[in-house]
C-alpha cells in the first residue's frame, strides 16, 4: 500500500441530469482496476472518501457516487440522531430503477477513464451494501462485496421492491462476499442464514464471512 494518491470531484451524466461524486486514484502513471463505492446512510461523508483514498493506495482507481443526487446532492450527513433521520428519509425517496441507473452510468463513468484498466467491482457499506448487491443482480459485475447489508430480504425500502431485492440472486454472474458482524441488529442470524442459502441455490461464487462479537 502507498499514501501516494490524487482525488477529485466528478460530475457523472445520468440521462438528463447530473450526478457527483468522489474519485481517488493512485499517483503514478499507469492503468488501474476500477471500483464503485457505495456508500452509508450518512452520504459520501469523509469515511467514505477516506474508503476511496484507502481503495487507491492499494493500487485501484475508486468512485463513490452520490446516490442521494435526485434528492439532495451533496450530502453528507453527521452520524448524530438527526443525520440519521434524515438518512432514513432520504434513503426512502431512492428507488431501485433510479438506483440502477446510477450504478451503469457510474460504472461507464468509470470505465471510460484513460486511468481505468477495467471495473473489477462494486464494494458497498451498509445501505450501500444493499445498493452493491442490487447492482450485482443487474450488471455483469465480477466481484461484489457487500459490508453489513440490511433490508435485503424484505421490502422495507423501495429500493428492495416490489419484491425483495435478495429474490433477484438469481441474476449475479460474478462473485459476491457479504461480510456482517455477528450482532448486527440489522440483519440477524436468520437473515445471514436466508441470504447464504439464496446464494446457494442460485449457484453464485460466494462467501458469507460473520465477524464473531461485532455489532455491524
């Protein structure tokens, strides 16, 4: 790993608007492997970019789209109770075709860099997690990792609708590595045993890696 990175504000075409986010890359000359990065409930806060930064000092040129852009661009919410709130509201008003319309132009985005060797993958954290592995249901995404992912196995958010979004397994062509902490409240034994299981049977690469103790 080298601390030796450059980042930058994008502006990302999606149909007829705009959407921004955060891109790192490493210093030195040369083609990359490209990764999206989803993020948080909070928005694309300063975790999320040091995510990125972290991403390109390991040698991969990181995108962290703002999926709240048709609501609200530019959010970066503080991880107090009223962020969260307003987390939650935000996280409400995203829906899943608009979702995947962000995911593809983001990955062309992406991919058309001259930096950018190819998309190797998507890494998403908790909400965002969610929004990695929808992506994977969809796009010919070769490596997902999903970080404490919650809501996949019902419809509480509309992104995970009309059906729940771990019905749509069926659809991933790469592999997937889901990583949660043992008690997590958001998904519980029950659920890490649904989604291993659904994965299973719709014959995807996976790993199911459970943090013994870790709350998230």
């Amino acid at each position: 790993m080298t601390d030796e990175y450059e980042s930058e504000q994008v502006r990302i075409a999606v149909g007829t608007g705009v959407m921004g986010g955060y891109l790192a890359r490493p210093s030195a000359p040369g083609r990359y492997p490209g990764v999206l990065l989803a993020h948080q409930l909070f928005g694309v806060t300063a975790d999320i970019r040091g995510f990125a930064d972290r991403l390109a000092g390991l040698g991969y040129v990181a995108l962290a789209p703002d999926f709240y852009h048709r609501s609200a661009s530019g959010v970066e919410l503080p991880t107090t109770d009223e962020g969260r709130e307003r987390g939650f509201a935000l996280m409400k008003e995203m829906t899943r075709d608009g979702v995947l319309a962000d995911m593809r132009a983001a990955a062309a985005h992406l991919g058309g860099r001259a930096e950018v060797r190819t998309v190797t993958g998507v890494l998403g954290v908790s909400l965002g997690g969610h929004l990695a592995y929808l992506a994977a249901t969809r796009l010919a995404v070769p490596v997902t990792l999903v970080l404490y992912a919650g809501w996949l196995t019902g419809t509480e958010i509309p992104v995970s609708t009309p059906e729940p979004t771990l019905d749509l397994t069926g659809g991933i062509t790469g592999r997937v590595v889901y990583v949660v902490g043992e008690r997590d409240h958001v998904v519980p034994a029950a659920d890490r045993d649904r989604i291993a299981d659904r994965l299973a049977a719709a014959g995807v690469s996976h790993e199911v890696v459970v943090v013994p103790g870790v709350p998230q």
